[in-house]
C-alpha cells in the first residue's frame, strides 16, 4: 500500500491533502523567507492517530516536518525543496484536556490556540502568563517546542518554565506519556526537557500539563525616556528593588526604532512630548488593590527622575492609553518592514553585558553603507533584537546581510551570549551553531538525535549542524 493510502485510513482521506493549491500556505513562512514543497500534509486528530501516522512515515522511510501555526520566524516548520516531506499538522488537535483549579495547571493538546487557552485560564481566574503577538494563530505544541519567550518573560519564566508534564510521539511511534502536573518530581532523568525547544527534531508533541498562576487584579504600564542604555540597567535594577517581582515586562526601545512607529504606523502618537535616544515601555502587575500598585509605581519612578535614572515618565491613566503605549511596541516589525530590507537578530547576552553589546553592534553602521539600526529587546531578559535594515534595492542585499549577521552574532558570542534567544534555529541558524556552541556541546546535540531518531526522519535538516 502507498504511504497516502496507509494516511487516509488512519485519519480518513479528507485529512491526507495532496493537491499543490491547499499546500501552499503550509510550505512556506509568513514573512516569505523560506518555502519547500511536500509530499502531502496529514491531520491527525488523537495521539493514538499521531503514533499510527509517525509508525507509518517511519516504516516507509518519509520524512516528516510538525507543523503548528507556522508563525515561526526560523522555517522550522517548512519543509526542504526535495517534496519527499510529510507535513504532519497538529490542528486538529485543539481539545483542552482538564483544569486542575487547586493544582493550578491546564492539561492541552498540543493543536491548542495560545489565546485559546488563555481564555481557559481566565474563565477559571487563573492566568496562563505566555504572552506573544501570534497568540491568536501559534498553537501550544510550536510554543514548546520553539521554548517561545515573549514580554513577560521576567516574571514568570519561558515556555520551558511554564510546562509540567508533556506528552510526545517519538520517531519509531511509541507514545511517552509524561503527562504529569507536579512540581516537584525527582524520579530520574527529567526526560520532558529534551523535547521542549528541539523545534520537532526528535519526536512530536501532542499534549501537555501548563502551569497557571493567580490572575493578577491590578496593573500599571509606563513609558520611560532615559539618557543611555546603561541608565535603562540602573532603571530596571530600582524598579525591582521598589517593585519587587511585580515587574512583568521592561522593553527597550531605541530612539530611531520609535521614530520608525511613529512615522510609519498610522494612528499611533508620541507617548510622551520629550525626545530621548533611548525608551522603555514597562509593566507591573498585582494580585494587590490598583491604588497600591500605582502609588508603588509612582513612586519608583519619581526616585528614579531624581536619581537621574530617567529623563521623564509617562504613566498610562487608562486601560486604554496603556494599549496604545503596547501598540507602539507590537508595531515594531510591521514599521521596519516598511523602513527597508530587515535582517532581524534574536541574540541574548548577560543583562550586565547589554550596553556593551549594543555599543559594540553600533559601530557596524559606519561600516556598511546604508545601514540602520534599529534596536528593541527584552532588557531584563539580556535578550535584544537588533534590527539591521538596509535601503531597498540595494545592490548585493543578500551578501550584505549575511556578513552583518555573522558579526552580530560573533559580538553575542563574544561577550558570552547566543546567537538564538527565543526564536530558535530552525534552518536560518544551524549552520551558525557553531558560533555560540562549542564541539562538544554539538557532539551531544548529534548523539541524542541519533538516539531519538535514528532514521534521521524527525524534520530533518533543522537545528543539528551535519558533523
Ligand atoms: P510553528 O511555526 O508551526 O513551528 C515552529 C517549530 O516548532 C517548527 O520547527 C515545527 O516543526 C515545530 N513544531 C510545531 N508544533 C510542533 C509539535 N506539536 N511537536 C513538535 N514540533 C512542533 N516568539 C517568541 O519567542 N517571542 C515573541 O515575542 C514572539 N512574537 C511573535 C509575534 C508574531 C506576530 C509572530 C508571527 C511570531 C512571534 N514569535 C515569537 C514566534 C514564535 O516562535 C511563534 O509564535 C510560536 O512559538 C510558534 O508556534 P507555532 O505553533 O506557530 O509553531
Ligand atoms: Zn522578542
């Protein structure tokens, strides 16, 4: 029997898609970086189906790309040019399995809609803490296995810090089921972590145990113009000194980044009259009364204007204004889209290390002709996106970004950082690996996917260098 013919009777012919027109939104990216063809795309709908689909795959020797909502931004999720590739989507999926209230923990699929389980969270006052601007299309599984980060990192951790139990079927379809919700759980190796942020290189998720916290009742966003990014480090080292962890997001935004906004984003207006070379947009969020969460946050930033931390402050005064000092924010890749030809970066180094980097990085605008940085990170995270955009038409584009990148990258590594903070690797930079990994390091990496997946079929080409 053909592979297709072994598909459709385990998940019915409707859910085995063939035909070139219905593949092509699953064979490339949203931004148009990347596109492959495939074989076919299967739907399965149970774990028990996603187990029978991956057996089959293995015994006829087809490789096989999980797809979530495929708004990842590294073509982990596309597959290769050769269309051999069995795309196996997990959105049918998307039943939310259980809420524990008093154990605080959601039970998914891994097909899930991000928003929809915030939702979830919500209708039982609980708060599901992921916060991403693909929310209402990236599924649960993608988030895991990217080990997403988002603005809220801060406080309550990345993906990885936010699942307790997990469920996986491995490359030869046996079905480990780790599906537990403990927070604490010794017994042996804590196999889960292998598979969260491996980018569907070594098994397919298809359920998962998150964690919840209280919904916080109250809270308060401001923007900050500051001198120096070196000023943005003693900001945020006062605010949590005044705030305590009720700190939950701390953006940096360079000065030639919000102008980018303001001038390309219609609707969108200056948070605040002053101008400054650098801008963060902060949030504090409490489980507290709203009056003391913004006489605390008052009251930071006013020692913090007199210590000369900041330069000025705006509070947002409603729900509102706080959602247009957001959108100034989330715009950011619509408006550099429009600025030019975007090489984007996701590097992370130690919190301490951030200004240096950025000095560092800045001094390659001298060096290429037309270049411009745009600079907007998670501080508190040590994880900035510096945005190389080049004019459009520019001649030798391609060239051009490639060295840039590699010397970002380098710069990152070199004060002891990565080269992908939360975006992952996917295809755009596993052969830059290397630069932030040493021998040994991808040693190990080859290992465990030639223990998982012997066959090499678990999307391969994505993540491990070839050795
Ligand atoms: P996909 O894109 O479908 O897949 C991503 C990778 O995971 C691929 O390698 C794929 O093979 C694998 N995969 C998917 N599902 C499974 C599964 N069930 N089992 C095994 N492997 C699987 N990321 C951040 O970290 N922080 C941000 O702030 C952020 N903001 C974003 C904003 C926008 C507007 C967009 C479009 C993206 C943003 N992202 C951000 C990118 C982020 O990686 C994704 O949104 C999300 O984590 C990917 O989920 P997905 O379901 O779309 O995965
Ligand atoms: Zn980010």
């Amino acid at each position: 029997m053909s592979l297709e013919a072994e598909l459709a009777a385990i998940v019915g012919t409707a859910n085995v898609i063939t035909e070139a027109e219905a593949l092509r939104p699953a064979v490339s990216d949203w931004r148009g970086r990347y596109s492959g063809r495939a074989r076919c795309l299967v739907r399965p709908a149970a774990t028990a189906e996603v187990a029978r689909v991956v057996a089959a795959c293995a015994r006829h020797g087809a490789a096989m790309v999980p797809q979530g909502g495929n708004t990842g931004v590294c073509g982990g999720a596309i597959p290769d040019a050769g269309g051999r590739e069995v795309i196996v989507s997990l959105a049918r999926m998307n039943r939310i399995r259980g809420l524990d209230a008093a154990n605080n923990t959601i039970a998914v699929e891994a097909g899930c809609i991000l928003a929809e389980v915030n939702r979830a969270a919500e209708a039982a006052g609980r708060l599901f803490p992921m916060d991403l601007g693909s929310e209402g299309s990236c599924q649960i599984g993608g988030t895991i296995s990217t080990n997403a980060g988002g603005t809220r990192v801060l406080r309550w951790g990345n993906m990885r810090e936010l699942v307790l139990g997990l469920e996986v079927v491995l490359a030869d379809g046996r079905v480990l089921d780790a599906m537990r919700g403990l927070r604490k759980d010794n017994a042996g190796y804590d196999l889960k972590q292998m598979f969260i942020g491996a980018e569907g290189t070594l098994g397919i998720v298809t359920g998962a145990v998150l964690k919840l916290v209280p919904r916080p009742a109250a809270s308060a966003t401001a923007f900050v113009a500051l001198e120096s990014c070196e000023a943005a480090l003693g900001l945020i080292d006062h605010l949590r000194g005044a705030l305590g962890d009720r700190l939950s997001a701390f953006e940096l935004i360079s000065a030639p980044q919000l102008e980018a906004v303001l001038a390309q984003i219609p609707g969108t207006r200056r948070p605040l009259a002053t101008t400054a070379p650098w801008w963060v947009l902060l949030e504090a969020a409490d489980s507290g009364a709203q009056q003391v969460l913004d006489d605390a946050l008052e009251q930071g930033l006013m020692q913090a204007l007199d210590a000369g931390l900041a330069r000025d402050a705006s509070v947002a005064r409603s729900g509102r204004e706080a959602q247009e000092f957001w959108r100034l924010r989330h715009s950011v890749s619509e408006a550099n889209v429009k600025t030019g030809r975007v090489i984007s970066h996701d590097t992370s180094v130690p919190v301490s290390r951030v200004p240096e980097f950025i000095a560092r990085c800045s001094g390659l605008a001298g060096r290429f002709d037309g270049l411009r940085l745009h600079v907007v990170g998670h501080l508190g995270d040590g994880n900035v996106h510096m945005v190389a955009i080049f004019p459009p038409g520019q001649p030798g584009l391609d060239a051009l970004a490639r060295e840039v990148s590699r010397e970002v990258h380098e710069i990152a590594a070199g004060l002891g950082g990565s080269i992908a903070a939360e975006h992952g690797v996917g295809q755009s930079l596993r052969d830059q690996l290397a630069i932030c990994r040493s021998p040994v390091e991808l040693d190990l990496m080859r290992g465990l996917k030639r223990l998982l997946d012997p066959q090499g079929l678990m999307n391969p080409g994505k993540v491990v260098p070839a050795g």
